[in-house]
C-alpha cells in the first residue's frame, strides 16, 4: 500500500500599500441554516482576542441564494468554511481599516 502525498499550496495576494506579495489571511466561519427563517447565520470568532470579551464574536444572518452566491461550496446545513477576506467583507461582518491593513472590527 502507497502512503499518499499531501500538497500545500501557499496563497498569495498583492499588498498594494507595502508592494509586494503576502500570505493570504483565510478567516474560519462557522454557519448553520435556519429553518424557520430560511436564513443562514453565520459567526465568527477572532482568534486574537480572549474569548471572554464581547469583542471577540460576531453573528450575522444571510439569505440564503446569497450565502450560496458568496461561498458557493459549502455543505448546504451546517459547517465551517474558510473564506477570503473579500468574502468575510461582502457577507457582511464588520471590518475596519487600520494603519497597516484591514482588520477585524474587535481588534480596532
């Protein structure tokens, strides 16, 4: 029996301030569909902040076509995905600019 060989791919993106390419930072959501709303809700908890704080999660709820549109490979109850920043923006989490790039609305 072959042991399989696992690849990782580093992604990148263009800082465009600093001008040069950095590590792309994926952020983890976890969602689930409600049934009686037929919404999805979507949390986040950032990682950088004690959990105790009521900085450190963020929930919102979605429609549905558009949590589909956004993150189209998911698993159609409940999960946990990785997204892109972009995505985390246009889902609708806040975000806010700081002097070195974006970051989480807690960590401003």
């Amino acid at each position: 029996m072959q042991a399989t060989q696992q690849r990782y791919f580093n992604i990148q993106s263009f800082n465009f301030v600093a001008g040069r390419l950095e590590p792309l930072q994926l952020r983890k959501i976890g969602y689930r569909y409600d049934r009686r709303t037929g919404n999805y809700i979507l949390v986040y908890i950032n990682p950088d902040i004690p959990r105790t704080s009521r900085y450190a999660r963020q929930e919102i709820m979605v429609q549905e076509a558009f949590f589909m549109r956004v993150v189209p490979y998911n698993d159609i109850i409940a999960g946990c995905v990785e997204i892109t920043p972009a995505q985390f923006a246009e889902l609708g989490f806040i975000v806010h600019e700081t002097k070195g790039g974006v970051s989480d609305a807690a960590t401003a």
